[in-house]
C-alpha cells in the first residue's frame, strides 16, 4: 500500500479550477423591457450590467459537470480517481437525489462519494473547508468541489427589486493532499438562523410540497429582504476577513488577491474599505455575471487566474455570505 503523507505535512492543495456559466446574456437594457428600471440604477445600486440565463433543460448539475471535467482535465486526472464530489447549491436539479450522485454519473466518477452542501452564497467556503478537513485529517485523498446555482430558475421575472441580480453558473476546483506549503490555510465559517426570514424560498421544502402551492397561498420565487441582506453583509465579510486573518496570523498586506462573493459592487467595496484593501487588490467581475450564489465564488477565481492576477503561491482571501444567514472566509496559499 502507499503510504501516506504525515498529518502535519498533509496540505489541502487546489491543483486546477473549471468553470461554466450559462451562454444566454441579458443585459440591463434586456431588463428595461421587462420591468420598469433602467441601466443608471441597476449599474449605481449593484455593479451589474449584464448576467447569464440557463436555459430550461440546464439545472445546477448540467453547469457542475462542466466545470468539474473542466478542473479533472486540467489536472490531467482521470475520474475514476476522485474520492469525493462536493456539490455547493441551493437550487439542486430536485429536490432529492443530491445534485453531486447526478455530477458523479455525469462524470463517470465511480469510487467517488458524493453529497451536496446547502451553504447558499457561502456555499463553497464552507465546501472548500469540509473537503480539506477530509484532505487533512486522512479520510480522502482527493475531491472535486463544486459552487454552483441557477437562481434565475426562481426567480420571480414581474419584481424589480429581485430579478436584476441574479445569473446562473458555477465553478469547480480539484483539491488533492500534497506536501507541498501552500493550500488551504484557514477557514472561518457561521450562521444566524435568526436571520432565515431575510432571505428564503419556501416553495418546495417539506413544509411547503410543491403539491401544496394553491393551499399554502405562498409564492413560488425566491424571496430577499434586500435592505436587511445589505446591512448585514458588509458586517459579515468584515467580521470574518478579520477573523480569518487572525486565524491565519495574517495581516491584510499579506493577502495578494481578496475574491469576494459577488452579490453588490457597493458591498464590495465597502467591505474592502473598512479591511484597507487597496482596488487592485480586490477581484471582481460581478457586472458580468450578477449574483451566482455559490457559483460566483469559484467563477471569479477562475476568471483571477485566466487573467494573470492568480499565480501559484499567491495568498487568497475568498469571502462569502447569504441566506441562512451564513457567511464566511478562506484563506488559501494558490
Ligand atoms: O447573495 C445573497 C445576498 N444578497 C445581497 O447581497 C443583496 C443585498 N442587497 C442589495 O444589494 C440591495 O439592497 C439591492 C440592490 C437589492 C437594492 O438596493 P437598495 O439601495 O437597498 O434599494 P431599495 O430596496 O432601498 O430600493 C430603493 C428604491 C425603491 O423605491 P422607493 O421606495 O424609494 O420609491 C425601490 O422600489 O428603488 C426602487 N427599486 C428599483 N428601481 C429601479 C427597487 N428595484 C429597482 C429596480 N429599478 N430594479
């Protein structure tokens, strides 16, 4: 048998990435037509001036598959090696079998286990830490985790003050034990479930059965209290940047890439401000792609890495937050 490397040696390394976002783009003048808004407030309130739309055979697993064979191909490493698929989603193609049982047919993955993770837009933060807590602690070798969401599929197309922010799509990393200095170095991760009224989408779950939609008088979209959301947000990644970074004993100055979720440009950068992050510092591609939940995470990773602002060695603080409310940070060696 071969032996392992030693716990203390034992690193969570990211080996390679993947990504796929739906192809269909609406823009905000797209959206001028469907809802009274118009580009000047959808640009100055979010950031977002265009965003992906699935089309209605794509559920979350057609754009996970892609961005996982994606990161195997690129790691030059064949399916049937994968020890875990750890899909992160809130809007699964059903409600049950997990999204990640319908990756691993997809991908031919056949000694892998799979599950998924319902962490909403802090979804592969607290993914990445489950996969290296395995990675680490010896349990796996290997896994493939996956960020992905297709919100738009809930979305209700008449509200205004919901339908501009959302886009479909998702990534996926290959993360392997390695002894090699450099991985994931540390990871905060909460809740609040006081705050589960701020952000839900009740249709669907046991309390709600789809069947029951006329009785319950609920309404089937996706509900956010965008104001309350706000608020919170720019606490939440504030808090946990600082605490991860404590957690690391780290400093800000240390952190070469900050790849936030990317829900809001004015989030974005108000959460930048208060940690002292300089703009060139701060990845983001929110005005292409809206809010992709736990998709948006990786996708901006990946999209760091093509550009050149994402080397290997580099120190990366990824931060997310979202219903539940959840929030959370990595801090990862590249
Ligand atoms: O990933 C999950 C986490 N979610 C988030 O990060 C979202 C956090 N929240 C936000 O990003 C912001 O709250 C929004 C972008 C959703 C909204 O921005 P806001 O500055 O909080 O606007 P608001 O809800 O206070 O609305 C201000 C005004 C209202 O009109 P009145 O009442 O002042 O006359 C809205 O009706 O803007 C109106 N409005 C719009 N106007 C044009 C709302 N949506 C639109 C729209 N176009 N699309």
């Amino acid at each position: 048998m071969k032996e392992r490397p030693s716990v203390s040696k034992r690193n969570a390394i990211v080996r390679s990435i993947g990504m796929s976002v739906a192809a269909r783009i609406l823009t905000n003048a797209d959206l001028e037509k469907l809802v009274e808004t118009n580009d000047e407030w959808i640009t100055s309130r979010t950031g977002i001036k265009e965003r992906r739309i699935s089309e209605p055979d794509q559920g979350a697993s057609y754009f996970a598959t892609r961005a996982a064979k994606e990161a195997l191909d690129r790691a030059a490493v064949s399916p049937e090696k994968v020890e875990a698929i750890i899909v992160a989603t809130v809007t699964g193609d059903q409600v049950f079998p997990a999204t990640s049982c319908l990756v691993q047919e997809a991908l031919g993955a056949n000694n892998a286990a799979a599950f998924d993770v319902g962490a909403a837009c802090a979804g592969f933060i607290y993914a990445t830490e489950i996969a290296a807590s395995m990675i680490r602690a010896g349990s796996i070798n290997n896994a493939v985790i996956v960020g992905v969401d297709v919100l738009t599929k809930l979305v209700d197309w008449t509200d205004r003050s919901t339908c501009i922010l959302f886009g479909d799509g998702g990534g996926a990393i290959y993360m392997e034990a390695g002894e090699e200095d450099r991985g994931l170095i540390a990871t905060v991760i909460k809740s609040d479930g006081s705050g589960a009224r701020h952000i839900h989408m009740k249709v669907g779950g046991s309390l709600s059965p789809a069947s029951k939609i006329a009785e319950s008088g609920l309404r089937p979209y996706l509900f956010m209290a965008g104001q309350e959301v706000y608020r919170f947000a720019v606490k939440a990644m504030t808090d946990s940047c600082c605490s991860v970074l404590a957690k690391a004993g780290m400093t800000a100055d240390e952190i070469d890439l900050f790849v936030p979720h990317q829900a809001n440009l004015r989030i974005i950068t108000a959460a930048s401000q208060r940690l002292g992050l300089p703009p060139e510092k701060i990845y983001v591609n929110v005005q292409k792609y809206g809010n992709m939940s736990a998709g948006s995470i990786p996708v901006a990773l990946y999209e760091a890495e093509q550009e050149g602002r994402l080397k290997r060695g580099d120190v990366v603080m990824t931060v997310g937050f979202g219903a539940g409310l959840v929030w959370g940070a990595n801090i990862i060696r590249w």
